[in-house]
C-alpha cells in the first residue's frame, strides 16, 4: 500500500480559547474509503478544509502525495488542488448554469486566468465531461440548468466535477446530508464505485454511522477535534460509538440501520 496522505500532529485553535482539532495523526492509503465520524462540532469540517488549505492549520504536517501542504506557496497550491476533488454538503454549483457547464468548471485549476474567464474548454475536456456524467447517471440532464435539478443529481453534478479534474483523492464534506434516503444510497454507491473502480482514495465527513460502517473500508472516530477511534468497521462496538459520541448516539442512527449498536 502507498501513503497518499499523512497528518503529523496537526492542531487548530480559532482564537485563545476555541481548539478545534488536538493533535490528530492518521495515514490513508492510496486506494482506501475512509469515513469520519463524530458529533456535530467535532472538528470533522475542519479536519477536511485543513488537507486542502481551504482553512490554514495552527500547527503540524499534512503531506499529500509527498508534498507537505502547509508550506506550499499560492501559484504551488492551486497545482495541489487540482488533484484533490472536493464534495460539498450543499453542492456550491453555479445554479443558473449547465449541468455540463458546471462539471468543465473542475478544469479551472489547469486553466490561466484568460482562459477560465472566457470558458475556453478542449473538445477533449467536453467529451470527458460527457463520459463522467454519463457514467454517473446524468447523460438526460447534461444541457439542463442546475437549478432545475432534484438534490441528489445535483451532488452526482458535485461528484462529476471533482472527478473531471482527475484527482487522487476526494474530500467528501457530509456529501448526504441533505439528502433522502433513496439519493443518499445512490451517492454513496457511486463513491464506494469510484473508489473501487477508479482507484481513487475518498475521504468521507459522515453523518450517519451506520452508513459509515457499510460503505468504509476504515473508519476514524473524532470527539471535540481529538481522534478516539481508528481502525477497521467491524471494530465498532458500542463502545467505541460511546467513546465517539457520548451522550448524544441516538442522534446520529438512521431509523432503518442504527439501532443494533444504540444499546
């Protein structure tokens, strides 16, 4: 297995008194599904923003692929970003745009200025923008605006343009939060294809736990921006899930799959 990723005693504090993560260390290898988990406020969000740089850490290391993020300067950083596609809760799509005019917005980052204004795209980015959408479903909606679009084709819009810009990894932010349960399933089996087929590490803030430990290959358990658990699904318990969420379980079990690790 090849490292992709490698946290070294990251920190992060937002003013004197507000720590949001505490000394996390954790690998991820090229080709795993790892799901983070954890109660609202722990850290997860920030956890994700700190990999990219979308947030600057306090203190620490983040190699990706051999490169130590936090020390790249700007013109460095737009090149990393290129291969780490990123999954938002609330899709950040253009709404008044094309389905497809969105997924071509994943190539910017290998664009100059000039070009990304004018929305200059090779014929070869358009008909990989097609195949993508195609593969996820979308070929019917490639012309429609994103407005017109349900929830869930809107994130497989998501989902399309992070793999447009053929990253190694995908930082997926509670990619099913907003969605039904019908959708959700659709979305995470298109990550866990993704992952699978592709090769494509995916890195995953999950909500619901049970989702979580069908889907995984790894789970990581964050509590107040400290990791409490790291390790395969099948290792938890619950309590591992009471370590991770305290008092608070019951809030985080779908009604139709959690209730087996409630007690």
């Amino acid at each position: 297995m090849t490292k992709l990723l490698q946290l070294n005693e990251v920190h992060k504090q937002y003013g004197q008194d507000t720590k949001a993560l505490t000394n996390v260390n954790f690998t991820v290898n090229s080709g795993e599904f790892v799901s983070i988990i954890g109660p609202s406020g722990a850290g997860k969000s920030t956890l994700l923003r700190c990999i990219n740089r979308m947030i600057d850490s306090s203190s620490g290391d983040i190699v990706f692929d051999g490169q130590n993020v936090n020390r790249l300067k700007k013109s460095e950083l737009k090149q990393l970003r290129t291969r780490i596609g990123m999954i938002f809760q609330h899709y950040n799509l253009v709404e008044r745009l094309s389905v497809i005019e969105n997924v071509l917005h994943g190539r910017l980052g290998y664009k100059s200025t000039f070009a990304g204004i004018l929305g200059l795209y090779s014929e070869q980015e358009k008909r990989q923008a097609y195949a993508i959408l195609q593969m996820l479903g979308l070929e019917k909606q490639i012309y429609k605006r994103c407005d017109q679009l349900s929830g869930g084709q809107k994130q497989r819009v998501g989902i399309a343009r992070a793999l447009i810009q053929d990253p190694k990894l995908l930082l997926c932010d509670e990619p099913i939060a907003s969605l039904d349960p019908n959708a959700s399933q659709t979305i995470m089996e298109h990550l866990r294809s993704i992952c699978s087929s592709m090769g494509i590490t995916v890195l995953v803030n999950l909500h619901q736990v049970d989702v979580a430990l069908k889907y995984s290959d790894r789970i990581i358990g964050v509590n107040k921006g400290e990791i409490v658990y790291d390790g395969l699904p099948a290792g938890v318990g619950p309590e591992e899930l009471q370590l991770i969420y305290g008092s608070r379980l019951t809030e985080y079990m779908s009604a139709d799959g959690g209730s087996q690790y409630a007690g």
